[in-house]
C-alpha cells in the first residue's frame, strides 16, 4: 500500500480548528496506546459482488443451480463495506481454499 495508507496520529488542536493559546497546556502527541480501548470493538466487514432487484414470484422460482445475473462486470472491482459504510474496493482472491478480497483503493468520506 502506498505511502497515503500508513495513517499518523498528529497533534490536536482545539475545537475552533487553531493552535492552542500560550496560557494553555500544549496538547501532547496523540499515540497508538490512545487506540487501545477501540481495538476490541467488533465491527462487520462485507464485501459486495454485485446487486440485482427481482420480484419475490422470481425469487421463489429459484432453485438449486439457478444463476442470478448482477450488476458487474468480470474483473470490476468488489465494494467493501464496514458497518454498513463503503470503506473500500477490492478484487476478490483465493487464500488456500477460502476466498478473500485485496482492498486496491480505499474511500475517504467527506466528514460534515
């Protein structure tokens, strides 16, 4: 992964977005030990092949070795998805017999 993935903790600055004033305590560098109480927290990960919208007589017709048709193409990329939010895209791998997904480019969200 590219140097924009390996993510630095940075000084934080106070709520209006500016330096502390001289006669504030200067905020101490944030460190990976501040992580440690989010760690444990489970998330669910998703990786979305495709969609499809069908009507529920179709889906009932379905059966044993019916093909659903979805939206991609071969190749296209996989969104991945944490709790719910697009995190990511990815190609679906093998990894011994189980299948996986390498991320290739990651979401920035905008933060309103």
């Amino acid at each position: 992964m590219g140097d924009e993935d390996n993510l630095e903790l940075t000084e934080f600055q106070s709520a209006e977005g500016q330096p502390p004033d001289a006669g504030q305590e200067a905020p101490r560098p944030g460190t990976a030990k501040d992580l440690d109480a989010v760690y444990d927290i489970p998330v669910q990960v998703s990786a979305v092949l495709g969609r499809t919208s069908m009507q529920v007589s179709q889906l009932l017709k379905l059966g044993r070795g019916a093909v659903v048709e979805l939206d991609r193409k071969v190749g296209e990329a996989v969104d991945i998805y944490v709790n719910n939010r697009l995190v990511a895209r990815g190609e679906v791998v093998v990894v011994e017999d189980r299948l996986g997904v390498t991320m290739t480019e990651i979401i920035k969200a905008d933060r309103a």
